[in-house]
C-alpha cells in the first residue's frame, strides 16, 4: 500500500507502520478474527476563517497528516461497537439510534447521531466492528471530534452505502451529530475540511452546497501546531456565545446569520446596533466580515505565490481573534497558554504568522514557518510545552477514506 498517496509526500510512512500493526494486533487478539480494512480520517488546520462558518462565511481548511485509524470488520449483528485506546468501548444498536440526553458531550452520542443522521436520509444500515487509535490530540483544536464523526460516516458509507454520500454530505452528517446529540453549536468547517481533503477554500453562503476550490499550500513553509494546554470539553458556553452573538447582530437587521447582513449596512448602523446588543457582539461581528475579506486575500495570494501577503493575512487574523473574536482566552482566566504561546512565537519566528487554531479559549495555535526557521521554531516551543505538544503537519492530498 502507498501510504503517501493518503498522507502526503512529506509524511514518515516508517512511524505509520508500528501504529497500524498495534491496531491489527489488538483488534485480532480480542475479536478472534481479523480486521476486513483500514480507514483514516485526519484532523484538520484551520488556516483561516475563525468562527466564521457557522454565519455561513468563507474559510481556508487543511486536512493534516494527523489521524484516527481504523481497523473495521463489517459484521451482521446490527451491532456498532467502536474500541478506542484508552477509552471504554462504544456499543449500540442500528435500531436504536434515537437521541439520549444522558449521552450529550459523548463519543457515543457522536456515532448513534451520526447512525440516526444517516438512516434519515432513508439509508439502511447494519452492524460493524472497529478498533481506533488516534494521534490527533483530544481538546486541542485540531478537531478529534469531527475526524471521529466523519470516520464512522465514512465507515457506513462504505459498508452499506456503496459510497453514495458526497464529502459534503458526510459532514453535514456529522454536523447534525455534533450540534443535536453531543450538544455543541459548532459550524461546518471542521467537518468540512476533514471530509473533503487537502487544502480547501469553502464559501458556507449556501451551507448545504458550499463552493469548493483547492489550493497548493506554499512552497518553503511549514505548518507547526502547538498543543498549549487545556482542553475544550467545558468551553462549550463560550463557543456558543460567539455564535449567538453574531446572530444577535444579524437580528437586529431582521436576518438570521451575519452573511445574510451587507457589511455597508453594519458600517453604517453600528450606532443603531450597540443600542440592542453587546460591545463584544459588535466585536465579534467587525471580525466576520473583515475575516470572510481575509480569506479572498489569502486565496488569492496562493494563487500568486506570494507568500508575504499569505502570511500578512494569517498574522491579522490571528490579531483580530485575540482583539475582537475575544477567544484566545478564558474570560476572567489567569492561565492564558494561548496568548503566551502566540506571544512567544511572535519572539521567535522572522519570516511567519502565528494565529489561535480553531474554536480558542484554550488548546493549540498554528505557526506557519519558514522550512530554514522549523527546527529553532519547534525547539523553543517544546521547553516551554513539552515535546509532545509541539508538531508539524503535512498538508495531505485525502479527507477520510477507507486504505484498503
């Protein structure tokens, strides 16, 4: 199998092959049977488009090399169960899929979601085994939660679906998922990103069907995340506020997201708007529209690889999450490992960009370096938060699909 035609040219394939042989291992030695295929899904990179998505805004996601593994067993049982490292297993019946308050904020509430997402669409389902493992860091901002939803709807599109559902789709799907059975309000970036590939520009106007077009990620740099610490698990309200009050701002206008509001007409109203909501909800609006630019302005600058507009454009996002957006810490927190890894990072890198990735508030941040600058980058980052928190990824050409 060539490995690299699924995580890139630039990826180890040498620190791949022990992984998988652990997993193959344990799904033998306790099922008793071997496993029928392997399947990746990759976390992802969101490059820019901070909290934009969910008011149907525009975004530059990468798949990265970073993964859950699979090792899957179609059965006839009806049973789903789902084995992970470290965790107790997952099990549940493709006849009872309906949604369980008990379960919200769960890895189960995840898969039965997306079970139930899938058989309304008027698709019939069955049973299957599957042991995981994973080096995408839980709760830090590269999106393990979505990589596990896309995955099982990549495993059911597979087993039962004969490949029907589209990329699009399968996010949509694990959407659904995440925002009604795990209990988080989030967008369609992350899942988006997973399930589609590479380096993508994705315009959310028409969420259903985003435009898609892809990009070469530049030439000379490299993608380093840093793992700053905390975890998302109880950032849920904060995530929330950023939506609702955006939404909020859109209200005032008679609308329901901020896409739907011209940019003019916020300019124009500011004064009107302030009377009705919040200082940090107008804020948080500045932020949409002026991100949604940025991201035409990146795109536009791989496509004329010229990368210090690229890397200008990542720097302002990254200025206008922690001034703006507001998510780059704790509110009231005195921990602030984002902010001190953005602060340091700016020390370090010369020819770069540094910005929060993903939701915020706590987690990772992505640096984009110089390939001369990686290794001094990486180094200092590591004394500060610990050698395994600080890796590069890899652009990879595949969103989740099944290996063999």
């Amino acid at each position: 199998m060539n490995f690299h035609n699924y995580y890139g040219d630039g990826f180890d394939v040498e620190e791949l092959k022990p992984r998988l042989a652990k997993l193959l291992n344990a799904f033998r030695n306790n099922e008793g049977f071997d496993a029928d295929y392997l399947f990746s899904s990759p976390g992802r990179a969101e490059i820019l488009g901070n909290h934009t998505d969910h008011n149907h805004g525009k975004v530059l996601v990468a798949s990265i090399s970073c993964d859950i593994v699979a090792a899957v067993k179609k059965t006839d049982n009806g049973i789903i169960k789902i084995c992970s490292e470290g965790y107790s297993p997952i099990t549940f019946s493709v006849d009872n899929t309906t949604l369980k308050e008990n379960e919200k904020g769960t890895s189960t509430a995840l898969a039965r979601g997306v079970a139930e997402a899938i058989k309304n669409r008027g698709f019939a389902i069955g049973g299957f085994t599957a042991y995981l493992t994973s080096n995408v860091f839980k709760g830090a901002g590269v999106s393990s939660s979505a990589a596990f939803e896309v995955l099982v709807a990549e495993i059911f599109n597979d087993l039962y679906l004969d490949g029907k559902l589209t990329a699009v789709e399968k996010a949509i799907i694990s959407q659904y998922s995440e925002n009604v059975y795990f209990g988080k309000p989030c967008g369609l970036l992350d899942q988006s990103g997973i399930a589609i590939g590479s380096l993508s520009f994705l315009d959310f106007e028409n969420p259903t069907s985003p435009e898609i077009a892809k990009y070469d990620m530049l030439k000379g740099y490299a993608l380093v995340i840093t793992n700053t610490g905390g975890d998302h698990a109880s950032l849920t309200s904060h995530y929330a506020a950023i939506r609702s009050e955006m939404e909020a701002v859109a209200k005032v206008f008679g609308k329901k997201v901020l896409r739907e509001v011209d940019y003019q007409d916020f300019l124009q109203n500011i004064d009107k708007v302030k009377t009705s909501v919040s200082d940090r909800a107008v804020l948080r609006a500045m932020h949409f529209y002026e991100e949604n630019v940025r991201v035409e302005n990146a795109c536009k600058a791989l496509k004329d690889g010229n990368a210090q507009e690229f890397l200008k454009a990542v720097n302002e996002s990254g200025l206008s999450s922690l001034v703006r957006l507001q998510n780059c810490c704790v509110p009231g927190e005195v921990s602030q490992p984002v902010i001190l890894g953005i602060e340091l990072s700016r020390s370090i890198i010369k020819n770069g960009a540094v910005r929060v990735h993903g939701g915020g508030f706590a987690g990772s941040i992505l640096a984009i370096v110089s390939v001369e600058e990686r290794e001094n980058y990486v180094e200092k980052m590591q004394r500060v938060f610990g050698k395994d928190n600080v890796f590069t990824a890899f652009v990879r050409p595949t969103g989740t699909q099944k290996m063999q």
